[in-house]
C-alpha cells in the first residue's frame, strides 16, 4: 500500500527572486527518517530552477521547528516579508540563499 508520509508546499515568486516554503508536515509516526530534508531538497531544486535566488520560511516558535531550517542551511532574518511577518508574527522568519 501507499501511504503519503509527508507534504511540502512551495510558493513560487513571493518575490522577484525568492520562493517561499509555505508548508512542511511530516507524520508523527514517520519522522527522524529524512523525508523532511529530502522534501526540502526537492523544493530547493524546484526554486532554483525557477530562477529564484533565496528561499524564504516562517517557521513557529518551536526548538524542533526552528532547528530542523537552521540544520537545512536558513538563517533566521530581521529582513522579514511584511505581509508574511503581519500574518505570523511570532514565528521565527528565516532566509536560506540558494546556490545553483
């Protein structure tokens, strides 16, 4: 049987050259076995390919949340989206740029 473990979601053009990882889930019971960072990776090439140059992500608060981006390459921003920023803003806003 097959079984949808984890979802991505990308948002090409948040801005004139930069994505947005707009959703990451994996399941509880399937995590801890690299379907996020291969996820990623995945989107990473998508948005490359698309031309973009950085990649943006508002991650909550949580030490899992903000260590798993921190761990896949993202720094954490004071350059925030302000519409993004406006609809999170305690999450922790977060940058990676993107190498061809």
């Amino acid at each position: 049987d097959k079984v949808m473990v984890g979802i991505i979601v990308y948002r090409p053009y948040l801005t004139e050259d930069m994505a947005q990882l707009d959703a990451l889930f994996v399941d509880k019971h399937y995590r801890q076995q690299g379907i996020a960072s291969h996820l990623t990776r995945l989107l990473e090439r998508q948005a490359i390919t698309d031309g973009h140059k950085r990649l943006y992500v508002s991650a909550t608060e949580s030490q899992s949340a903000v260590g798993f981006y921190i761990s896949q390459g993202f720094i954490p921003t004071q350059d925030s989206h302000p519409e993004l920023y406006a609809l999170e803003p305690n999450d922790i806003h977060m940058i990676k740029i993107l190498e061809n």
